[in-house]
C-alpha cells in the first residue's frame, strides 16, 4: 500500500482539496497553500469548551407568571375544551 509511504491523508478547509503531508511536519495543501493548522474546524481545548458550558445558566421551561394563569378547562366526551356559552342539555334548542 503506497498510501502509508506519503504520510497522513487530509482534506483542506479552504478548497476540499484531497492530498496527503508526505510525512512533513506541516500539512499545507498543494493547490492553495493553506497552512491546515490554521483550519477553524478545530476545536477548542476541553477545558475552554466546560467553562462556556457551565458559564451558561439554565433557563425554566415555564415562566413562574406564565404558570400562575394556568386556567382549568372543561373538556367534553371527545377531550375538547368546552366553549363558556355552551350548554350539553339544549345546546340549540332556545325556543322551547
């Protein structure tokens, strides 16, 4: 396999270009020279990546004045909210 004489394969951040390090220290893409140490893809060290996570403060699904207007609701045999001017007994029936 000729693939492990040329040394790590990469794909450059700027132009997708495929190409493997030919075992350099430094892996600089052929076709643009981006230097890929310098990639944004990289990721932060773990110990900035836990400070911004516990740095951020956990917010209530549920507002406390949002929660005090919770209003019952009567439901009728099918599970819809019953409308307040609805009557089950004579629902249509004014003139009677």
């Amino acid at each position: 396999m000729p693939a492990k004489d040329l040394g790590s394969k990469h794909t450059c951040f700027k132009c997708s270009t495929k190409f493997y390090d030919m075992k350099k220290p430094v892996a600089v893409c052929p076709k643009c020279g981006a230097d890929q140490r310098e990639s944004p893809a990289l990721k932060a060290p773990p110990s900035e990546r836990k400070s911004r996570a516990a740095a951020k403060p956990a917010t209530p699904l549920v507002d406390e004045a949002d929660a005090a207007e919770v209003v019952d609701v009567e439901l009728d045999a099918d599970g819809d909210p019953l409308d307040e001017d609805e009557d089950d007994d004579d629902a249509g029936d004014d003139d009677a």
